[in-house]
C-alpha cells in the first residue's frame, strides 16, 4: 500500500464515520484531515472505497468519498477519491486556519517537513516557502 502524500494533513478532533456498499460502518476518532485525504485512528479497515462523514468539535460536516491507502499500527490513511466544491472549500477553512497559527510551524519542524519534497499528482516538484508574522503586527 505505497503512496505519497501531496498535501500536509492538519490535526483536527471530531468523529468520523465511515461506510461501504458492503455495508460495513465504522465510527472512529479523526485525526488530521487535507483536501487529499483524512486520516482516522483505526486499522481494522479493508481495502476498499467509502462514503466519509466527519463531524468536527465545532460542529462542521463534511463528506466526501476516498480510498484506504495506508494501514498503520493504530492509524489509517485515505485519499479522497470524489468530493463537491462545499466540502472541499470547508476542508480548505480547516487548513487555513490551521496554517495561521503557531501550531502549525510546530507541526512542520516535528515532522521534518521542511526538507521534504513536495510533489503533485504528476510527479512534479511544488516549490513551498513560508512566512511567519510576529503575533503584536
């Protein structure tokens, strides 16, 4: 189940519900979420597509379809397989606000993000740069 990421996933708490045509459902706690993909605490998935519903803390629903690709001891990992353009802009706000606050370079250094390549769906290289603002500004 080899895959690589395009886009950085944030932490975010809420409850996930997943489902199959199979009709397999499965309710587990979130645990970071991007437009490519969300990513639960859970490894008793099978290798399948599912319908995503995922309430955050504050209340925001989302949904979209994806596909398991990662399996780890205690997480799994998904890529977003279908999704409107309501949802995808709420994930888009989640990442946003996410990327605005000093949590966020926290995160970046943690996992040694800064090095990595970043790449697109095609292989190519994305150039990243970040900026951070003083908090009195």
């Amino acid at each position: 189940m080899a895959h690589k990421r395009i886009h950085v996933r944030v932490p975010i708490a809420g409850e996930v519900i997943l489902s199959t045509e199979q009709g397999i459902r499965i309710k587990t706690p979130e645990i970071d979420i991007s437009p490519g993909g969300v990513g639960v605490i859970s490894t008793s998935l099978e290798q399948t597509e599912y319908q995503v519903e995922i309430t955050t803390e504050d209340g925001e629903h989302i949904q979209f379809t994806a596909t398991l690709v990662y399996k780890g001891e205690h997480t799994s990992g998904f890529k977003t397989s279908d999704i409107d353009k309501k949802n995808l802009q709420i994930i888009a706000e989640l990442v946003a606000e996410f990327q605005s606050a000093d949590e966020f370079i926290k995160q970046m250094d943690k996992h040694d993000l800064f090095p990595q390549k970043f790449i697109d769906e095609d292989g190519r290289e994305i150039s990243v740069t970040f900026e951070m603002k003083k908090s009195d500004e």
